[in-house]
C-alpha cells in the first residue's frame, strides 16, 4: 500500500486524496485551516458553479496560460471531462442541472444552490475511504528525497511518504489558507514560478470625483467590450475604484499583454453610429442630455462621457457618436490579489513531466492552481482543478 501525502484542502487537494484512495493508497491529507473545503464553501456562495456545458472544443480554448502545453492540456481536461464531473457529484448524492448559460450547478436544496451539502457528503466519503485529515498543519519546509516538515500548534513534526501531492491553490481568497507560501518553499528548490496576478478581478480606474459623485455604483448595461481581439458583451460597474463584472474579468489575459492597459466600451453595440446620428435629428447643443433621451443611454455612461478627462466638450452629434461607439477607458492596475477570484500564473510548465510531477524533484506533484494557468469563472476553474487533481494522483499511483 502506497503512502500519500496531500497537502491542501481545497477542491483539488480533496479530489487528489479521493482518487488516490480509490486506487488503494494510504492517504493522508494536510491543510493549515481548522477545516478543509473553505474555497469551495466560498465559491458556493453565488451559486457553485462546478463545471460548464460546453464541448470540449469550445471548452478548451478557454483555457492559457505562459507556454500552456496543448497537447499534455487536452489530455489532463479530457481524462475527466465536465461529464465526469457531473457523475461525480452524482455519485454523492447530488444532481445537477445546466442554466441557460451552459453553467452547470448542484440542483437546489431548499429553494437555493448551495455547496455544503455536496462538501458534507464528500468529506464523509473520504472518511470511509480512509482518508486521515490533519487539519491546522503548515507545510514549513522539504528536503530531498521526500521528506516534510509542518508545524502544528507550535510543534515540529515530519512525515516521509512515497509520494506527496501539493494542492495549495494561488493566491487568491487568503482568508481560506491560499496564502501562496508555497512560493518561497519551491523557489527555495530551484522551481521556476511565473509571478501571481490577479484574474478574474476588477480593473482600476482613475475616475474623476465628479463621475464618481454622479455614477459610483452604477451600472453599465448591454455592452460591447473589447480589448485586443477578444470582445465580449454584456454588463460592468462603476466602482469607487475602476470597474467590475464580466466583460472585463474574461479579458484578464489580453489587458495584461497590452504596454498601456486599456478597454474600448461600445455602449450602443446594436445601433450603428450612422443610425445614432440620424436619431439626434437637427440637435446643435446639449448632446449629451439629448443622446440620454435620444439613445437610451443609461446614467453611467451619460457620467463617462460628461467627466471623463480629455473627451469634449461635444462639438457634434457626429463626435459624441463616435465616441458611443468607441469609447477608450484607461486601465491602471488589477485589484488587489486577495480580491481576486483566481490568480494567474504559478509553477512553470517546463518544471513538470508530463504526469505533473516536477522533474527536479521526483515523488513530488503538482495539482489545481499552483501550476500556470488560468480560465474564466463560468464553471472551467472548477474543472481545471479536479482534472489535474485527477492526473497528478493516477500518475503518482502509477509510478515505480
């Protein structure tokens, strides 16, 4: 019987162990919390959204990462796929259903979606597998050939197993034990790391305080964002800080590749600026308080076009068109990480094999977001996480 160690009790640290165990390992499962799951109790918040609908075409293109390899991708995806994961949570008792998005989600329990009846039936279904939790121990240190050192209420202890599985997420939602220690403990091993960053997160902005005063809070509706070659419509926020929503959290990677960070907003993306000035008729003043009525525009936006720093004052319905039409909002930084729903970057890929397991350190894997890459929230980091948990466990059962 094989000794596993995982350390990391979140999505992909629990899958790991449960994998593993049903494989016939002793496994043993460390995590710094006093419980494990605290990620996932987090992301059921807002409804869990494990997985999404999608083919798997579509699904894998929404995944990067630096050099994500496409072939080694497609086959950690592939080898359980978001059918899999439906049947998985099937297996514990818990339907699911798809929303109109293509989202999929645990069906409602008492009238609402909720993921503590799907973390309770997993926990005891790791307990029956012989799952052995060691909760509030920090992973401290390794030394070669595979030995770990944790401290536990201010003792030192280290454990010798045959195989250990890192499953210590990035650097988002702190408070849940992703704290990115980690970092330290590899580079310290000669592990290249891409930085973490936000994704997933609001972008700043530097409002002007009378914007602020008129939209703070407000909603910018049925837009046409884009940024590079991705677009994509839908709905933001004025923040006292920038911007939030959607839109802006899928184009995380194309904001960051650009020299000077920015998004253009199409605020009337089904209405052509030809179509825009013919409806201002014979206006020759007052633009903005007559493209309000006029265009349908909403309070947000009217405040972007009257505070916005060098835009007008509106000389023509055809200039203020235009500027409906493409309007360039400057980006001056991601929100803070520990904001952020997800992190990007993590654990070079030239530093894994092709069973993620890192070559300069044999017997030792990797699983969930400690590796780079990164996808939209919609259901793919849920999957991206059990899938390599999934890999990372076979491969370190399966090896010599």
């Amino acid at each position: 019987m094989k000794n596993i160690t995982i350390i990391g009790g979140g999505p992909a640290g629990l899958f790991a162990a449960e994998v593993a165990a049903k494989l016939g390992a002793k496994v043993d499962l460390y995590d710094a919390m006093p419980s494990v799951g605290r990620k996932f109790l987090v992301a059921g918040k807002s409804g869990l959204n494990l997985t999404h609908d999608e083919p798997i075409e579509g699904f894998l293109k929404k995944y990067s990462g630096t050099n994500l390899p496409e072939q080694q991708w497609r086959d950690i995806i592939t080898s359980f796929d978001n059918h899999a994961l439906r049947k998985w949570a099937s297996d514990l008792g818990i339907e699911t259903f798809v929303a109109s998005s293509g989202k999929v989600f645990p069906s409602p329990d008492k009238g609402s979606i909720k993921a503590a009846p799907l973390l309770r039936n997993w926990i005891k279904s790791l307990r029956y597998l012989g799952v052995t939790f060691h909760t509030r121990h920090t992973w401290t240190a390794f030394e070669k050939p595979n030995q770990l050192s944790f401290s536990h209420q201010d003792t030192k202890l280290s454990v010798k197993p045959d195989a250990t599985i890192l499953a210590l997420g990035g650097a988002s939602w702190p408070q849940t034990g992703s704290t990115a220690s980690w970092v330290d403990i590899l580079k310290g091993h000669d592990i290249s790391i891409t930085p973490l960053t936000s994704a997933n997160c609001g972008w700043e902005v530097a409002w002007p305080m009378p914007l602020l005063e008129e939209a703070e809070g407000l909603p910018l509706k049925n837009l046409l964002v884009s940024c590079g070659n991705s677009a994509r419509h839908g709905e933001l926020v004025i923040t006292r800080q920038g911007l939030e929503g959607g839109p802006i959290y899928h184009m995380g990677p194309s904001i960051r590749q650009q020299p000077e960070a920015h998004i253009i907003i199409d605020f009337k993306p089904d209405t052509s600026h030809e179509d825009l000035v013919s409806r201002m008729g014979k206006v020759k003043r007052n633009f903005v308080r007559e493209a309000r009525r006029r265009w349908k525009l909403d309070p947000g936006t009217c405040a972007i076009l009257k505070f916005m720093p060098d835009r007008g004052p509106w000389k023509s319905a055809e200039e203020l068109a235009r500027e409906v039409k493409h309007c360039r909002i400057p980006l001056t930084g991601p929100r803070p990480i520990a904001e952020a729903i997800s992190s990007a970057g993590g654990i070079c890929w030239d530093e894994v094999d092709h069973s993620l397991m890192l070559k300069k350190i044999p017997h030792l894997y990797i699983a969930g977001e400690m590796i780079d890459w990164e996808a939209p929230t919609g259901g793919y980091l849920m999957q991206a996480c059990f899938a390599t948990a999934a890999h990372a466990a076979k491969s370190a059962m399966q090896a010599q």
